[in-house]
C-alpha cells in the first residue's frame, strides 16, 4: 500500500481501489459491490482483520502504517521467485 494515511470503514476512492488489488492478489475476497464502488466497506473490513490476524498484529479492521507495511511484506513474499530458481541450459555451452 505504501504511505502512511490511516484508512478505515467507509473510505472511498482510488487508494481503496489499490488496497483491493492487493487483497485479491493475496487470494482475500472482497465483496464485488465494495470493488466496483472502490469502497472500504464491511466485507474489506473483515479482509483486513483476516490478514491483521494472520500476521500477528490487533485485529484493528484499520490499515494503518503496521497493517499497510503487512500487506506490502505478503505480497512481495508471495510474488517472490522460489529461492532455487531453475536455469534453462545454454545451448551454446558443452554439457558436462
């Protein structure tokens, strides 16, 4: 999410939009009412106690600096290459 606005219930806009990006491509479901109104409503609320839960800090429902920081360190995690990332075989070099 980056910054360090504090964002709660019934916000709206196009930072609400961002934060559902982030929730669905950590596999957290959001309401599709919420998603096309961009809204932080009850079901993104809920999301982001699951994921506050999850890692260990208060189940708040607000995304504040710790929350928004968990959300960036999850995403990035789960879109980091596996730590042994297999090399394809250069064809110009002699196996062996």
């Amino acid at each position: 999410m980056g910054g360090h606005d504090v964002v709660r219930l019934n916000a709206q806009g196009e930072h609400i939009a961002r934060l559902h990006r982030r929730l669905t491509q950590l596999g957290y479901r959001i309401d599709p009412a919420e998603l096309s109104l961009r809204l932080f409503g009850d079901t993104t609320r809920q999301r982001i106690i699951d994921l506050q839960t999850s890692s260990g800090l208060p189940p708040t429902g607000i995304v504040d600096q710790h929350t928004s920081a968990a959300i960036d360190g999850e995403a990035s995690v789960r879109s980091a290459p596996p730590a042994e990332w297999p090399r394809a075989r250069d064809p110009w070099t002699p196996e062996g």
